[in-house]
C-alpha cells in the first residue's frame, strides 16, 4: 500500500468521508458499553464510594488530550519537514478536540477532588502542567486564528506545538518526578494494574470510545478544511454541486 | 446490579454533584462540539457553493 497515495487531499477527503461513519457510530456504541460497566457493572469503590466512577472518563479524557498533542506534534513536524499541505491540515483539526478533552480532564478531576482531598484544585506539579497544556492549546488555536496567510499559520503553530510538546512529559511523569497530591498512575506498561479488572476494562473501553470519537470529529473537520483549501480544484467544484443541491 | 432503585441510582452514594457534575458536562462538551461541526460543516458547503455561482457568473 502506498501511503503518500493518501497524502493527497482528495484522496483523503474521500477515505476519511468513508470512515467517519465508522468512528462516528463505534464511538457511540462504545460509549454506551463503556457507561453501562461505568455504573452497572463496576462495584462502589471500597474508599472512594461511588465518586470513584469519575475516573471513567477523567482517565481517559486525560490519556487523550495528552495523545492528541503528540499526533499534532507529530502532524506539525511532518508537515515542516516535507511541506505536506494534509499535515498541517490533521494538526489543525486535531486541535479543538485536544482542548475538549484537556477541559474535561481538568473539570472531572476538580470534581474529583473536591470530595476525596477537599480542595477542587491545587497547585501541585501534575494539575498545574495539565493546565498549561489547555493553554498551549488554546494558544495554537488562536496563533492559527491571528495569521490570514494560511500556510504561515500552518508552519508557526507546527512550530508552537512542537515547542510544547515538552509539556507532555513533564504532565506524564509529573508524579513520580515530584511528590504530588495527584496519585501516581494506576496502570503501566511494566507492571499489573493496582485495580479491578472491570474498572480497568471499564476505562480502557472508554478510553477507546474516545480515541474513534476524536478520529470522528477530525475528519469531519479535516474535510471541512479541505474543501475549503482546495476550492478552485474541479474535483471540489464537482463535490459542491453535488452535495449542496442534495442537502 | 448494586442499585436498590432510582433515588439510590441518582444519589450515587451523596456524591450526586461530583458524579453527574462530570458526566453531564462531558456529554454537553461532546453534544456542543458535534452540533458545532455540524454546522460549521453545512455553512462552509453553502458558503463555497456561493462563491462558486459568483465566480461562474
């Protein structure tokens, strides 16, 4: 398989339309499996009670807005490498999401907070970079609203999100590298999971949830972009006399 | 199944506010943004289709 095929926005426009819907309806149906073990099937916590089913979503809305930054990180090299027009295009797209689920974190972990420390936030090492990484992104996103010439704005918010990509280990390893009132984590690669089993598939299903909803919206988004981009091509022009007229 | 009814369902154990608090703005978080591309989507297409007749005109 050739994968600079697909580096083309029109191949891509036309992949990415075939998959949304795919994402779009996996997600959903992941979510309602997911919700049904969060509070059906998972047992109350023996310490925490049943505020410990916050994590269900403060987890994986965490793994993802740090995930999500890499991907765009990743996009935004790429894209000042090789001056790929799609690059630059995913790591825009990927933005917004990233920022949602960032703000989801921080939300559902002040409100984790409050009952088990007493406090809806703290200062401490892990809290305060993962809200620096809501401002990276919302910086990145407006960098890219200030600059009118697109592909300037495509080469100095790759830029800012590389520059920040830091942040993504400090937030990760943030509690082991200082001593935090955020827990250390719960699951590692090295070594077995310090909770139930069906919390745990209870989140990492969730966690998947999140991963095909945030490919979902991106390629909504990407394609939105796209077509903007590529408007004078035929192949756009045929697409809007088609689409326009149907919808 | 660990709930004895609704009103325990709701409660979640007194943590009612944490528990819903999160869960509900999450959904609302993903409702918004959905809608918003949705329509963003929709404006965007009319929007070029627009500039289209312009340009053919």
């Amino acid at each position: 398989m050739n994968l600079y095929h697909f580096s083309s926005p029109s191949t891509f426009y036309h992949l990415a339309g075939r998959l949304t819907p795919w994402f779009g309806w996996g997600a959903a149906l992941l979510t309602a499996v997911g919700l049904y073990i969060s509070f059906f099937v998972a047992p109350t916590d023996f310490q925490q009670g049943e505020a410990y089913r916050i994590i269900f979503i403060h987890v994986p809305a965490a793994w993802m807005s740090m995930f999500i930054y890499l991907v765009m990180a990743f996009w935004g090299a790429i894209g000042l490498a090789f001056n790929t027009r799609l690059s630059f295009m995913l790591a825009r797209a990927l933005a917004p999401t990233g920022a949602m689920f960032t703000f989801v974190a921080l939300w559902t972990g002040a409100l984790w907070g409050k009952p088990m420390w007493g406090a809806w936030w703290v200062w401490d090492a892990r809290l305060t970079s993962e809200l620096i990484l809501l401002f990276l992104y919302v910086g990145i996103i407006a960098l890219w609203a200030a600059i009118d010439d697109v592909r300037r704005g495509d080469r100095a918010g790759a830029l800012l999100t590389l520059i920040g990509a830091i942040n993504v280990p400090i937030i990760y390893f943030s509690v082991k590298w200082w001593n935090t009132l955020h827990q250390g984590s719960s699951i590692n690669l090295m070594k077995a999971p310090s909770m139930a089993k069906i919390m745990l598939w209870g989140m990492l299903i969730m966690a998947i949830a999140a991963w095909f909803y945030a490919i979902a919206v991106t390629f909504v988004r990407v394609r939105r972009m796209i077509l903007e981009r590529e408007r004078q091509t035929e192949w756009v022009k045929a697409i809007l006399d088609t689409q326009v007229e149907a919808s | 199944m660990h709930w004895n009814n609704l009103d325990d369902f709701l409660s979640m154990g007194g943590y009612w506010l944490y528990v819903w608090g999160s869960f509900l703005v999450t959904a609302a978080c993903v409702v918004i943004e959905v809608v918003v591309l949705k329509h963003a989507d929709t404006d965007t297409r009319r929007r070029l289709k627009r500039m289209q007749q312009w340009e053919t005109e």
